[in-house]
C-alpha cells in the first residue's frame, strides 16, 4: 500500500504539468518570443525575455486548466480527451481550479512587476477569452465557436510585442491576424479527423453541424485568407523578400493539404493537414525571425 500510494505521489506533478496543454502553451510562447524580437532591430533585455514569457506561459496555463475543468464531462466521451487528469479523476476538480488561480495569479503578478501593465491586462484579457468566452460559452453555442474564440488565442505575439516596447503597433496586429487567420483551418482540420468524438460529445463543431464537405470547403476558402494576409508582413515593409519567399512556399503547401482534404480520397488528410498547420505556423515564424535579421535589419 505505501509502494503504491508513494507512486502516486511520484506522477502527481505529471498530471498538473498535463493541465496547461504544455505543447499548445509551448507554440504560444514561440510566437510571443518570436513577436518581441521583431519589435526591436537588436536583442530584447534578457529580463524581459525570460520573465515577460514566463508571465504569459503562466496565464496560458491558468486559462488551459480552465479548460479541463470546465470540459471534464464531454472529455470523458472523447477518445482523444478521455484520460485528461480531471476527466479520469486523478485531479480533483477543487484541486484543479486551485492549481488555475495560482497559475494566474502568479502570471500576473510577474508581468505587474517586472513587465508593464499593458501587457499584463492584455494578456488577463486574453486568458478570460479563452478560458470564459470560448470555453464556457462558445465552444457550446455555435459551430463558428474557434472562428470567433481564436482571436483570443492569437494574442501572444502581441503579447510580446508590449512587453518589450509598452505600446500597440500595427505588426504587432499583423502577427495576431495572421494567428486569427490560421485558427480555422487549423482546428478544423482536427475536427473532421474527430467528428466522431465530437458528436458524441454534442459539440457543434462545424463538421458536426454542417458535415464534412461543407467544413473542407471552408478550410479551403480560410486557408486562400490565410495565404492572402500571410504576405501583409512584406507588403507593409515589415519584413523581405526571405519573409516572401517563405509564406508563399509554407502558403502553398497549406492549399496543397486544404485541397487534399476537399477531395476527401484520403482518410487521413484531416490529421494530416493538422500536423502540418502546426509545422506551417512554426515554421512561417521562424522566417520571419531570420528576414528580421539577415535581411530587413
């Protein structure tokens, strides 16, 4: 008995990481960090690097927590999301919701103090938008929930962009819509591959609501949107030809997949064209780092 409980012990800290969606909080702070280094021409402080991420990654994870608590009932009917920590019952929901307010409260405290306060209610912002408006509300009440709730996962680049120069720039915005724009496709890509799991959830997700060629051919039209406000960056003197000449590549291959998925021969082109969205943003935003300083600087 005490081997066993000493083991639980052991894995405890495991669920609680599970909590804040390392990975989805692991690819907003490629962009946050990605979004302060392009508002300045050199290097950002090291401080502000180090704690101006750190106060957003803890807010990222307060509002992903939010999220298991809030889904733990349609979690359990999800292949996908059934052995979440609060879903299989290994974190208690009081527990969780602690754990949440910690994270929070401690993500802005840090950018209170050692960031601005700009930054600070932006990102509060952008927590209550995900974990309130979205979650709660939303996700539940129309098939156009990630369309409308995106825009509050779009905000970290802003987020990093404040916290190095204190003020709202229109690149800043830039970033966020090109985020805003990749959100659709991005999730709805997964949806098709799990309508399933969602319909037995009684989520409206749009391939639940609408089926899947209907949801295809909207990938398709949000991916053109995408490609089209992927190259505002060069347009508007932001960033150079490098920048270009990778969106219009990364741009290309996303249509590429989006029209693979219209076709709907391959069974697996939702999961597919997921995996490589992920791919898309990374890599779209590293470009933009190089352009930034071989290039536009």
């Amino acid at each position: 008995m005490t081997i066993q409980t000493a083991k639980l012990n052991s894995t405890n800290w495991r669920d609680y990481y599970e909590l804040t969606k390392p990975r989805v909080v692991m690819l907003m702070i490629l962009t946050s960090v990605i979004g302060m280094l392009l508002a300045v021409p050199g290097m950002v402080p090291l401080h502000t690097l180090i704690l101006g991420n750190i106060g957003i990654a803890l807010c990222a994870g307060s509002a992903a927590t939010i999220n298991h608590l809030v889904d733990r009932y349609i979690d359990t009917k999800m292949a996908r999301t059934s052995n979440r920590p609060v879903a299989k019952g290994r974190v208690e929901p009081h527990k969780a919701l602690v754990f949440s307010l910690v994270l929070g409260l401690l993500g802005m405290v840090v950018l209170l103090v050692f960031i601005n306060a700009l930054t600070a209610w932006l990102t509060l912002i952008s927590l209550l938008g995900y974990a309130v408006i979205y979650t709660m509300f939303l996700k539940h009440a129309t098939p156009q929930n990630i369309v409308i709730g995106g825009l509050a996962g779009a905000a970290p680049p802003l987020l990093g962009w404040t916290a190095v120069t204190g003020e709202i720039h229109g690149h800043a915005l830039l970033l966020v819509l090109i985020i805003f724009a990749w959100t659709p496709p991005h999730f709805w890509a997964l949806a098709v591959h799990r309508k399933d799991d969602y319909a037995r959830a009684n989520v409206p997700m749009l391939p639940v609501t609408h089926g899947v060629p209907y949801t295809n051919l909207h990938i398709l039209l949000y991916t053109f949107i995408l490609f089209a406000v992927s190259l505002l960056p060069f347009a508007t003197a932001m960033l150079g030809w490098l920048y270009l000449l990778g969106a219009i590549v990364l741009g290309l291959g996303f249509i590429y997949w989006s029209l693979v998925m219209l076709r709907g021969r391959d069974p697996n082109a939702g999961i597919e064209t997921f995996r490589y969205s992920i791919i898309y943003l990374m890599a779209l935003f590293g470009i933009m780092l190089l352009d930034h300083y071989l290039i536009a600087v």
